[in-house]
C-alpha cells in the first residue's frame, strides 16, 4: 500500500534524527580508531542518504501521481469515450492550448458553456488551470476569476476535486523547497571534504580518505 506524503515525511525525519545520535555515538565511541570512526561514519551517511534519497522519490511519484489523476478527473475527456468524443477532445486541446490571453480565453470558455460543450470547456479549464493554479499573482488571479469560475459553476461537483488539486498543488511547491532540508544530510564533521568515491571507499573498507 502506498505511503501518504505525511508519512513519507515523518519516515525521512526519523531518519535525519537516528542520523544524528548515530553520528554523534560514532563520534563518542573510545573504543574506535580514527580510521575505524571514518568507516563507520562513512557506512551510515551513505546508507541514510540513499534511503532519503528513495524517500524523496517516492513522495515526488506521489504527488505526481495524485495530481495528474485529479487533472485527468477535472480536465480530461470525461468517460466513456468514443472515437468521435477523442477527437473532439484533441481538437478542443489543440484550441486550448493557442489560448495566449485571458480575454480570448474567456470568450473561448462562455461560447464552450453557452453550447454545452463540456469537452470545450474543460479544455479551456485545464489551460487556465496551468497559468493560474497555485500561483498568486494579478495576472493568475483573472484567470481564475473570468475564466475557471464561470466553468467551476457549471460543475459544482467538481469543487472538491479542485481544493483537492490546490492542496496537492501546495504540497508539491513545498516538496521542492523542502528538499534542501527534509531529505539532506550533512556529512559528518570528520569527513566533511570527502568526495563520495572515498566515501564508498571507507564503507567498503578499502582505503583512507
């Protein structure tokens, strides 16, 4: 069963914690040699590392994952689909996609609505969705505002999946800035300037730094 991103994080912060107090016991134990401290210290940052590193993979498919579902479900072809429904979602995709303004967008949006064309308009949606989404300045904002708003009212089921999308949105934009925090280590203080491969070279017990 798949892991939720709060679990993935709470997984990568034990991590970083164990890490820490391991590092800081290697670093205490008498009874090492300096060359038996860099290879125990060695073993146990690149062991950490390469399972945050998995981690942050892994909540990166998550969110990815998660987020192209409720655009497949907000903005996609809805189903069952036709060959004839495929190709007027492609041709509705290629017309979104030219859309370069909001006033063209919106026109597009209140043509597609006033001849229910459901296809049409999520189209338009899902292309204001990519410039407006999650972004919070004037220009996303009138998009929001004159073109996702008049379609969100014509589908009020899909409120939901739209806070869901923002809140996946948001974790997304997170992830990124956390990265450089919740799935980094820094290496331990005897081994700073290292490289990796005499790093992999103390692990395996080959040779000194």
């Amino acid at each position: 069963m798949a892991r939720t991103p709060e679990q993935i994080n709470a997984r990568a912060a034990t991590l970083r914690d164990n890490y820490s107090k391991t590092i800081a016991a290697i670093d205490n134990d008498t009874s090492l040699s300096d060359l038996g401290k860099q290879q125990r210290l060695a073993e146990t940052y690149l062991d950490t590392r390469k399972e945050l590193t998995a981690l942050r993979r892994e909540l990166e498919g998550e969110v990815t994952a998660k987020r192209n579902s409720l655009e497949q479900q907000l903005f996609g072809l809805p189903a069952p689909s036709s060959a004839d429904r495929i190709l007027s979602w492609r041709d509705a995709e290629d017309r979104a996609s030219t859309l370069d303004t909001v006033e063209h967008a919106e026109a597009l949006m209140q043509r597609a609505l006033r001849g229910s064309d459901r296809i049409l308009a999520n189209a338009v949606a899902g292309k204001a969705w990519s410039i407006a989404g999650g972004i919070q300045t004037e220009a996303a904002r009138e998009w929001g505002i004159r073109v996702l708003d008049p379609w969100l009212a014509t589908r009020p089921e899909a409120e939901d999946l739209l806070r869901d999308l923002l809140d996946i949105t948001d974790v997304s934009n997170s992830t990124k800035v956390a990265t450089n925090f919740a799935f980094n280590i820094a290496k331990p203080r005897l081994l700073a300037t290292t490289s990796d491969v005499q790093l992999m070279q103390l692990a395996e017990g080959v040779t000194t730094p």
